[in-house]
C-alpha cells in the first residue's frame, strides 16, 4: 500500500498538522511516511500545502507531479491540484470558498462543509479535524486506533485534554462527509 | 531498536547531536535551518548532557568559536546555509590548514546572493572543491532522508576525529523542513579529557603537564619547505579518505543501460525516476553518492564500462557532472556523460527526469545501445 496525497488550503487552516497527525498516525501501524510542507513565502499568510506519503516500502521521491489523493481547503488550491489528482483517485474538498467546484468527472469527489460543521461545533479550530475525519471515512488506509495513537503523539502533553473534542470532530466529518462523483 | 519519532531533519540533526555526545554547538540562525538551533535551546542539553549551545553574533564568529573548542579536542559543531557557509569559509580553511575535527552542516539554499530560502544542491563546488583558500578537502557527506540525517552526525563525528579534518553534511532545504520516521540513536557520554586523549592521541590543547611538550595548533607555517611538508601530508590523508572511506549505494544498477547518478534529494527524486523508467521499459540505475569527497570515483569507473551514458541529475547548473566526467575519462571509456537540473530553489520532478534521459540519450535510444568498448 502506498498513499500519495497533498493536503493544501490556507495558512492557518490546520493543513500542515492534519498531515502531522497523519504521518504520526501511520508509523503507529509501522508505515514508512514522509512529510514535506511548502515552507517559506507561501507559508507567511498565504497558501500552504504539504504532501504527505504513507507506505509500506521505502518511499523514493519526497516530491510528486499527482496525488492519489487531494484535499483542498481553498479555490487557488482547487486550481493548482484538481488537475494532478491521477484517474480514479480521490479529491475531497470544503466547498466554502470554492467558487469553481471540482469538474473531472475520470476522479472520486468528496465533499465535507466542515467549515460550517466547525462553527456549529462552537470550535473553528477543529476544522482541520472535520476534514480529516472525513479523509479517513473515504480512505479508511490507517485504524482508528492507530490514528488516535498518532494524535496523542503529535500533540504536545499539555493539550492532551483536547484528545476528545478531537476525536469527536473527526466523528462529525465521518458522519457529514458527501459524495459527489463515483467513477 | 532506538527510540522511533517523527521528526524534521533540522530537528532531528539537532537530538543526533546531543545523543552523540557532542559537547558544544556555536550557530547563527539562517532559514532553512534555523530549527537545529531552536531545537537545541528547547531541550536545553546544557542541563542534560552539559552541551554547550551558543547563538553567535555571526556566521563569522561560530566558525572561530568552533575552531577555538575544536583546537582543545571538544566535539564541537555548527550549523547553516550557504550564504551563512560562505561567510564561515575562512575559518573552514583554517580548521582544516589546522586540522581540526568538527562538524559543518550546510542545508543548502539556492544562489548566488541572498538567493532563495528554497532547497539547492548548487554548493556541491564550495562543499567538496574547497570553498576557502588554500589545498584543502572536507570530509562531505550527503544525507538524502532523515534518518541519515541523524546517522551523519555521528558518523560525521567519527570520520572528522579519525582524520583530525573538518567533516561536512551537505543536506538541502527539502531534507532540513522535512519530516520522516527516524530511529534514534541511544545516548553516548562525552568523552572526558582521558578519554579523548586515549582514542585520538595527545595532539589538542587540554592543559599541558610538565610531563610532555606543548601541544600547538596553527595553520601558519613561515619556513615554504615546511609548508610543503604539510601540505604533502595533507595530500596523503586526502588520498587514505579515498581509499577507506567512500561510501554510497548503487539501485538497479547490475543490468542498467543508463545511470543515473544523484545525491540528497535529487537521489530521492531519481530513485521514483527509475522506478518511472523502468515500466517504460528502460534499464535504468541509480548511483547515489553518499560521501561527495571522497567521490565514489572507483565505482563508476567500473559502471563506465559496462553502461552507455550517465546523467547526473542536480539542483544546479551542473557541478558534480563534472567529477563524474573526469572518473569515466579515467577509466578509458566513451559512456556519454550529461547533466538535467533545476535551479533557484525548485526540486526536479521524477517525469521530468526520465523525460531528460530520453531526450539526453535520444540517439542511443533509437539506434540501440552504444557499448563502450
């Protein structure tokens, strides 16, 4: 098995630590993972992204041309990406913001208005949670125990009482997570 | 099995340190490197291990201190990126000159100038030709994932103690910022002063006795013919570098036609790139060099032989191309030689690299392999 994914939105939306929390969450099932985020300009306010590989063998490039999966949190990000999903692999996005939805019709879309979710939950921050959530109920690649081993890991001790609402948003986008196009 | 984590390169070289007994760390923040010394303040190894860490006025200033702590046998280190490595290139010519051990770390940024905080490997030249004045070589060694990004450090430590010579890791910005799984090494003591004299001999600055004569450190030499001298010895320990210590790993390269030859992330990259080539059909290898000096000269002699071109693949203009150009003209052999790169900070797609080879080696494509001999 190997997932080859971007995660990309704006900075601040929580794109880089869900990619964190995946990473995490697959060496817990003793996956070889390989985590490389946009750093620099793009970072300071602007669009970020991070790439994220889960495999069972060594993983060669760190850098990828298309993706098996894409999840894209905003419309510049849906322009640059929606393109470099490879046939039959999954594009699941947050329509808030996104004025021009995805239009492959060769690719399995996704949609999760965790932004919504997020603000009906009384916690904006746990956004990146929904989405994720959502990712694992559409490419269950990791189990659930594994992927909540990955979160405590990744957390630093002292938020480690957020532990639940975490899990919680990761149930809701589960639970609210549509599908848009099956191939 | 050691301790396994997810961690950046920048951080985990940082833990490799303080696990490895390094006892004093002198930097000046630079990005894309600055989180080796944002990790080294917060876990405070001072309190632990008794490391020192220093934030310096400048590149400047963390070269000399090293060389200071480096001339009394300490385990010292710095770090940077390569406009940081350029104003420390005369101190590193005098570790070196002095013979010094110690250990550089350059992650790479693109250039010339202040550049591109985006990775580069276009400081192959600077890392393994010199970069300072004078007939000098660095030990180079060239991380392409995190885990060797901590395995580097020591073994950086051990090469640099055993040749009483300066020690580099050359890694690049993608390698520092990312994160992988890494295996931890287990903690080591720092050596004590019987220690250090006892595994690498009574030559540093650690308090005379009237038992034995002073020990002096320099890299001045007035008289030319001693100066010679030096410099000849020198020489020989460049030339026993290339004999015991060339390291790297050769993927798929038994029955391949074309090789690719790359370091760091480029390896990375070229790796995918054979994989590419390979379900298209074409027998294509990788050589990945692992230390830069000494260059795996030896090896791809023996694969000029039996291949028809090489395409060494850089995030440059092209600079290692030419060390491989000069082991195939050694070795006698008409294999082509050719370079693909990106610069200014952007990373080669593995498509694009298999698009170069096919548009490289067109002509032995199309008219079937030309043997060299």
């Amino acid at each position: 098995m190997t997932e080859e994914m971007i995660i990309a939105g704006f900075g601040g939306q929580g794109v880089l630590s869900m990619g964190k929390i995946l990473a995490y969450s697959g060496i817990m099932e003793d996956k070889e993972v390989t985590w490389f985020p946009s750093y620099g300009p793009e970072m300071r306010g602007g669009t970020a992204n991070v790439t994220v590989i889960v495999s069972d063998t060594r993983i060669s490039s760190p850098v990828l041309q298309e993706y098996d999966t894409a999840i894209i949190l905003n419309q510049q990000s849906m322009d640059k990406f929606e393109k470099a999903v490879k046939p039959g692999g999954v594009l699941l996005y947050d329509p808030n913001g996104i004025v021009h939805p995805p239009t492959r019709t060769d690719i399995n879309v996704f949609k999760v208005e965790a932004t919504k979710a997020s603000v009906e939950m009384g916690n904006p921050k746990v956004f990146n949670m929904i989405v994720f959530g959502s990712y694992l109920k559409v490419r269950p690649i990791l189990s659930p125990d594994n992927v909540e081993k990955g979160l405590a890991k990744s957390l630093p001790e002292r938020y480690h009482k957020l532990i639940p609402l975490n899990l919680e948003a990761m149930q809701k986008g589960r639970e609210i997570v549509e599908e848009v196009h099956v191939v | 099995m050691g301790e396994i984590k997810l961690m950046k390169g920048n951080e985990v070289l940082a833990e490799a340190a303080i696990r490895c007994g390094c006892d004093g760390y002198f930097g000046y923040p630079i990005t894309p490197q600055s989180e080796v010394m944002e990790t080294l303040m917060v876990r405070e190894p001072w309190k632990e291990t008794g490391m020192v860490v220093l934030q310096a006025e400048s590149e400047v200033a963390s070269i000399n201190m090293v060389y200071g702590a480096a001339a009394t046998g300490k385990k010292v280190m710095t770090s940077s990126s390569s406009p940081g490595i350029s104003l420390m290139a005369e101190g590193i010519s005098y570790l070196a000159g002095a013979e010094l051990p110690c250990l550089l770390v350059n992650v790479q940024r693109g250039g010339p100038g202040l550049g591109t905080i985006q990775p580069s490997q276009a400081d192959y030249f600077q890392a393994v030709k010199g970069g300072g004045h004078g007939d000098y070589k660095l030990i180079v060694l060239a991380p392409s994932s995190v885990q060797e990004m901590n395995d580097f450090v020591d073994l950086g430590f051990e090469l640099a103690f055993k040749y009483r010579n300066p020690a580099m890791i050359l890694a690049d910005g993608a390698i520092g910022q990312m994160m992988e799984k890494v295996e931890l090494a287990d903690y080591k003591p720092r050596w004590t002063k019987e220690e250090l004299v006892e595994k690498n001999g009574d030559w540093a600055t650690t308090g005379k006795p009237a038992s034995r004569k002073k020990n002096v450190i320099t890299s001045l030499e007035m008289a030319s013919n001693d100066m010679e001298v030096r410099n000849i010895n020198l020489q020989a320990k460049y030339r026993k570098m290339e004999e015991e210590d060339v390291r790297y790993e050769a993927i798929q390269c038994d029955d391949a036609e074309f090789i690719l030859v790359a370091f760091g992330t480029a390896a990375r990259v070229c790796q995918k790139a054979v994989e590419v080539a390979r379900e298209k059909g074409l027998k294509v290898g990788l050589l990945r060099p692992i230390t830069l000096f000494p260059f795996p000269k030896k090896v791809i002699k023996e694969l000029a032989r039996k291949t028809a071109g090489f395409l060494s693949v850089e995030m440059s203009a092209g600079q290692m191309v030419e060390d491989i150009k000069l082991a195939v003209y050694d070795a006698g052999s008409n294999a082509r030689v050719d370079h693909f790169g990106r610069m200014g900070g952007i990373i080669p797609t593995p498509t694009e690299v298999v698009e170069a080879l096919e548009d490289k080696f067109s002509w032995e494509l199309s008219y079937g392999v030309k043997r060299s001999y």
